[in-house]
C-alpha cells in the first residue's frame, strides 16, 4: 500500500533542508563575560557568537561548546560547533564573525565536521593552565590573566604534590557547586604539574573533563603547599577522601585559561 507523503507537507519540507556542521575553534578574553554558557539578561560568550552568527548568515543558531567555562575564565583553544543552512565557506566564517565579535572574541579558524562529529562528548581531553604572577608588585600588562601572590612559592613542593592527580580518582573533594546534579565524579588526569618561568608560575593539567571549578580548587590547594601551609600528604589524602567540599580555597578565576581541546581526528578543511 502506498502512503502519500501529501498528508504531512513538513516531511517533504524537511526533506530539502541540508545542513553542514561547522567546527570554531574561538580564542577569548573572559574578564567581562559571565561565563561561556548564555545566561538571561548577562553577558556571556555563547550569546556574542550566536548574536554574530544571526547576523552574518540570518538565522537563529544554537552552538555547543566543548567546555563550559565560568566566568571570568578565558580561552584560547575553545572548540564549538553548530549546524548551519548557510552555504558559506569556513574561511568565510571566520573572518564574518571576526567583523561582528566583540574585540575579546576572536574565531581563529573554522572547519567542516561530519554528522557524527561531537564537539563535547568526543573530545579526548582538555588541557588547562593556571598563571600566577609570583611577585612583590603587581604587573598591569597581566593583571587580568594571572593571580597575583607576593609571598615566595616553593615550585618544587608544589609540583612534587600535583603528581598524585595523575591517574583516575573521584575528584569530588575538588568539585563545587555540583548539588546531586552528577552520579559520576570520577575523572582520568593525565599530566599535571606547576613550572616557573621568571615571576610567572604556570600549573598545567590534562584530563579528559573536569568538574566544575576542580581545577581552580587544586590550585587552591597547590599555593597552600607552595606557602607551606599545607603538606603533601595532605593533599593526597583530600584526593583519596571521597568527600565533596574539602579543597580549597578556589583560585579567582581570572588566572584560569583553557588552552586545547583534543580529539581522536583533526578537522577537516575547506
């Protein structure tokens, strides 16, 4: 029996609807912005790029980011996707959104992705790293992006004790403002570890995701050690704890800068 498709135009509508699912990678300065996820009535860096997008292709797009950053966090490696009608090549993304974004936000390159491309759930890792200015006076050229410290840090101590993250452990010690919003708080670290580089210190950590704010509540946890008032053992047994709320203090936000995001496959070009 044959069934006419007549009953229902909208099948034949969608039917000659395409899309193409576009890849950004987004570089941005968060100070300003309440976050990366679009907020009523607050700046944020979700409502900038799609403000951007309606404005250079017409229509309304939602985007996914490969991480949620807070605010006042930034980025440089930021990855986001979206599907769009437009028929616009990528390198025309990104010099058309570059002309409608805010000078903090910046689209660094675009790129097609396939149908089963998932910026968020098939991302391998992220990599963070977290300044800290470890000087006498402050430095206006890095005050928006680096903590200022004062006191001498030991590095060594510091770096010695960000070893035992490496591995997988329940980070819920680490994690706050979760409510029972997650049944899994178990994350596989992959490198960690704090360098100096003249008054800059720089803590680096890759995992494949992160709780909210658990990298800003380690290196909470971190300068504590650095200024002796916190040992290593310590630190280890607030990882093995298991119990939410106990690292600390976290770190202000506008020393955090999510640096790359990973996938199995690099993106395809024009």
């Amino acid at each position: 029996m044959m069934v006419s498709t007549a009953v229902n135009p909208e099948i034949n509508k969608s039917a000659r609807v395409t899309t193409t699912k576009i890849v950004l990678m987004v570089e941005y300065d968060g100070t300003r912005y309440h976050g990366f996820q679009w907020q009523a009535g607050l700046p944020t860096i979700q409502k900038e790029l799609e403000t951007a997008l309606k404005k250079l292709t017409g229509d309304s797009i939602r985007v996914i980011a490969s991480s949620r950053t807070d605010a006042g966090v930034h980025a440089k490696g930021q990855v986001v996707s979206f599907r769009t009608k437009s028929t616009l090549p990528p390198s025309k993304f990104t010099s058309g959104l570059n002309y409608y974004l805010p000078a903090d936000i910046a689209v660094r390159a675009a790129h097609r992705a396939d149908d089963f491309f998932r910026v968020r759930g098939g991302a391998l890792s992220r990599e963070y790293n977290y300044y800290i200015l470890n000087s006498p006076t402050r430095s206006p050229l890095q005050s928006r992006f680096a903590h200022l410290l004062s006191e001498l840090l030991d590095i060594d101590a510091m770096n010695q004790a960000s070893q035992d993250l490496i591995g997988q452990h329940d980070f819920i010690s680490f994690a706050s403002g979760i409510g029972g919003s997650l049944k899994n708080t178990v994350r596989q670290v992959y490198q960690a570890g704090v360098k100096r580089d003249g008054e800059l210190i720089i803590f680096h950590i890759e995992a494949n995701s992160f709780l909210p704010h658990q990298v800003r509540n380690i290196v909470g946890c971190l300068i504590r050690i650095g200024l002796g008032r916190m040992s290593q053992d310590e630190f280890h047994s607030i990882i093995e704890s298991g119990k939410p709320g106990l690292a600390g203090p976290t770190a202000p936000s506008h020393g955090l800068c999510l640096m790359r995001v990973n996938y199995p496959h690099s993106f395809e070009g024009e």
